[in-house]
C-alpha cells in the first residue's frame, strides 16, 4: 500500500511510513475552550478525522492525542501578547475560568460527536501537565536553551539551528521582516523569543514554580510536552490548522527537539483555512458561524460534515449558504441511492451483459483508494463514487439490480464509509429545523401543563433518535449516536 502526504516540514509529497508498522502516532492541536468551536475548528477537526478514518481503512491502528488548552493562549497569540482568552472570557462572563473550560470542554466534545469524529485516544488538559511542563523547562534551562528573566523563562531561538525550518521564518528572516512586535519584549533577549513560563501575580490561574511564586505556562509548551508524554519522543503525525505553523508548531518542534536531539514528529499536515464569502471569518464582518449558528439554520451535523470535508484540505474552501446547498444536492443523491439499493427488486444484473457488478466495484475501490492515498484526494474519491453512483442508478431504473448485487454495493459503500462517515448516518442527522421545532412545541405544552401533547411530541422524537431529558424548567437534546 502506498500512502502519500504533503508534509509541510520538507515540503514534499512524501511515502507514508509510520515508525511502527502497524500503529500509528498522531498528535492534533486541540482546541482553547474558551468558546464553542467555529466553523474554521470544525473543518480542521474533520480533516484530521478524515485523515485518521482513511489510516484506519487501510489496515493501521491509529493512536490519536488531542490536547485540551485550557490555559496559557493569549488573545494576540501571533505576537505572545494581550490576555489568557480563557481568563479574558471569565472576566466577561463573571464566572471563573476554571468554569469557563469546563463548559466548553464539555461542548466540543458534544461538537464532536454531532459531527461524527471519532474519539481520539486521549485528551490531556494543559492544566493537568504543570509538572511535566516545569521538568521540560528546566531540562531546557539545563541544555542552555532556555534563560530567566524577572521570574519569566523564554525560548532562546538563537541557540536552536533548525529554528525556521517548518514555517521558513529563519532568524534571518524575522529579522528582516521584523515581524515580532512584542509587549514583553523589553525582558527577551530577542524579540522573537517565546515564553516557556509567565510571571504573572495577576493572573487567575496561577502556579508556583522555581522561577516566580504565581505563574503559568506558555502555550506552545503545553503541545510539546503531552504530544511526547503520551506519543513518545519521536512519533509520526502532528497535525493542526495552518494558522498554527508559525508560531506555535515552529515553537514546538524547537522545545521538543531542544530536549530529545532528536527529530521529534516525521509528518507535518496542515489544513488550509476555511474562508466565508471569500473573506476571513470574522465577527466584524458578520461572517462568523459556528456549527450550532448553521444548525440552527436548519441544517444537519451530517450535511455540515459532508461540505466540510470533500473539499481537499490543501485547497482554500469557501463556505457559502449556496455551496452548502449543492453540496447537499449531492449528498442527498448518495442517501437516496443507499434506500434504493435497500430496497432494491430487480433481476440480476447478470442478465444484461454490459454490467458487471464485480468488475465496476473492484474499478471503484482502485480509484478511490488511490485517490485517498494519494494526500487525501477526497474529490478524486467522491468523483469515482458519483459515476459509479450514476452508472448504477440507470440499471436500478431499467430494473436490473437485484436484492443480492445491492447487498454487494452496500457492503462496499459501509467500507468507504469507515472513512467518509457520512453514508450510515445514525441519529444526529435528524436534528433539523423540523426537530426544533418540535422541541419548541414540547416546551410550549409543559408550560401550559399539557403533559399529553408534551409525552406524544417526546415519544415521536425517540423515533428519531432524539432523547429529551427535562432539567428543571430547561430541556436537554441529548442524540443517540452510534459510529
Ligand atoms: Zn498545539
């Protein structure tokens, strides 16, 4: 089998070969949960589902590390400057950081599983590594690559040669481009110079450590140190939005390999951005949706996954209502063939001799496992199961699938969807406009104490998957979800 990525770090496409044979080592920048995920997470998220799904399609176990960053990103992260966004949104919602995490934690994974993504091996939380991250810092305070400063440690990037060599951005480099404005740079011997460790008394969430009594973590640290405490030194794939490049997956790398010697990750993938209306999500612009902002549109978990994911992750996508639309068009066409083919009556394709059903689905399996080999070539896969698709659908109209060569196509398609996870779609797909609807009747009748129309909407909802759970005066959705 032959796999090829883009790696980011040679700038090649490249032989996939994991360091062992059959398991797999994939670290993923998880999200800050200082607010729900947008829709830029949510593609990012999905591809490196998509990724996973595909490795596990083709015969490898994949062991999957996502972090949890619930401290230690700052709102200016491009320039190591403003305040902790977690610390920053407690502050806004006169509540405590520690609750704020905990909401948003508890809500990603609920994303998560609306949107189908497997669960990953392990999620550790920066704020349950202080330890590890304290050891890190003082083995590279022991390897001079580190120095402290009024109780604060930073990154010695002059001391790091191979600093640059993922993001391009050399010391040469950010020297010319003088890029690194820096609030706290009056304390660094370089601008560019990151944080390992924070003196700061004000902070809320704060550690005593051998440099400064109250302090926290820098965030890049937080990636290199549970990456390597639950994948190893060296492992195979690290992942994360391009965004993340530099400076954080730059800064990780130097930390890592400061440490160890050693080459520490051997695949680098990055998803491009997700545009909207061609421009940069932004709240200014009132171009910013998170998933429950199109849900509440009326769209499903299912049509949202399906869009965001067959576009290739090397290419710009534009989300657009119209795009998600057509995207839907198609998805639907592959939802309504799979209830074809359920019920399915015809007589055997044997008897026409221009359709060899064995034939035109080992044709399909080739082009899509070379197009998905080939750096995830989502659109050269969904391409060959269109035709196929279409191909197919003209026999099952003149009459010439039988029950037997439908069970032939659908066992094939429950394979492919080891890796769309979009096909055999249980439970969240239900939860549309219509649904809302119906949970909004249901409230409407507990209030009035109509406690038989509420019990006869809650029953017809269980049909569909949904369970409601009623706390107090509030009603929970909690979807039944199978993968
Ligand atoms: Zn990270």
């Amino acid at each position: 089998m032959v796999i090829r990525f883009y790696n980011t770090y040679t700038k090649k496409k490249e032989l996939f070969k994991p360091i062992n044979k059959n398991e797999v080592t994939l670290y993923t920048c998880g999200p800050t949960v200082y607010k729900p995920i947008h829709l830029g997470n949510a593609r990012t998220f999905l591809i490196e589902d998509l990724l996973r799904r595909h490795l596990e399609f083709s015969g490898f176990k994949v062991k999957q590390v996502m972090n949890i960053t619930d401290v230690g990103h700052l709102t200016r992260d491009d320039i190591e400057a403003g305040e902790d966004k977690i610390q920053a949104e407690a502050r806004r919602k006169k509540v405590t950081p520690k609750q704020i995490a905990e909401v948003n934690e508890k809500d990603f994974y609920a994303q998560m599983k609306q949107l189908n993504v497997l669960k990953a091996y392990k999620y550790p939380r920066a704020t349950d590594h202080i330890k590890e991250m304290q050891d890190w810092i003082k083995k590279l305070l022991k390897n001079k690559l580190a120095y402290e400063v009024n109780g604060s440690v930073y990154f010695d990037i002059s001391r790091f040669k191979n600093y640059g060599k993922l993001s391009g951005n050399t010391i040469a480099n950010l020297k010319a481009g003088k890029s690194g404005r820096n609030l706290r740079s009056e304390d660094k011997k370089h601008f560019y110079d990151f944080a390992l460790w924070v003196n700061d008394s004000e902070h809320l969430m704060n550690w005593k450590s051998p440099w400064c009594a109250k302090g926290y973590p820098g965030w890049h640290l937080e990636c290199t140190v549970m990456a390597t405490k639950y994948l190893g030194k060296q492992f195979d794939i690290h992942m994360g939005g391009e965004d993340n490049i530099f400076p954080h997956h730059e800064a990780e790398i130097a930390q890592a390999e400061g440490v160890t010697g050693k080459r520490w990750v051997n695949y680098w993938i990055h998803p491009r951005h997700l545009m909207v209306d061609k421009k940069k999500m932004s709240k200014r612009d009132g171009n910013f949706y998170t998933p429950e902002d199109i849900y509440s549109r009326g769209f499903t978990p299912r049509q949202l996954r399906f869009f965001l994911i067959s576009t290739h992750y090397r290419t710009k996508l534009n989300f657009t209502f119209e795009a998600l639309e057509a995207s839907n068009k198609s998805l639907q066409k592959l939802i309504t063939f799979i209830d074809d083919l359920q019920n399915a009556s015809g007589r055997s394709a044997k008897d026409r001799k221009n359709l060899d059903i064995d034939g035109a689905l080992s044709a399909l399996r080739v082009k899509f496992i070379v197009s998905m080999n080939g750096d995830l070539n989502i659109s050269g896969a969904l391409g060959a199961l269109f035709t196929f698709v279409t191909r197919i659908n003209k026999h099952m109209r003149s009459g010439y699938i039988s029950p037997a060569d439908a069970k032939k196509i659908l066992i094939q398609l429950k394979k492919f969807d080891k890796v769309l996870g979009v096909l055999f779609w249980k439970g969240t797909d239900k939860l549309s406009l219509e649904i809302k609807q119906l949970i909004k009747q249901r409230e409407d009748a507990r209030k009035k104490d109509d406690w038989a129309t509420s019990d006869k909407i809650r029953d017809e909802l269980r049909g569909m998957g949904i369970e409601l759970q009623d706390v107090g005066a509030k009603t929970k959705v909690v979807v039944k979800f199978n993968v």
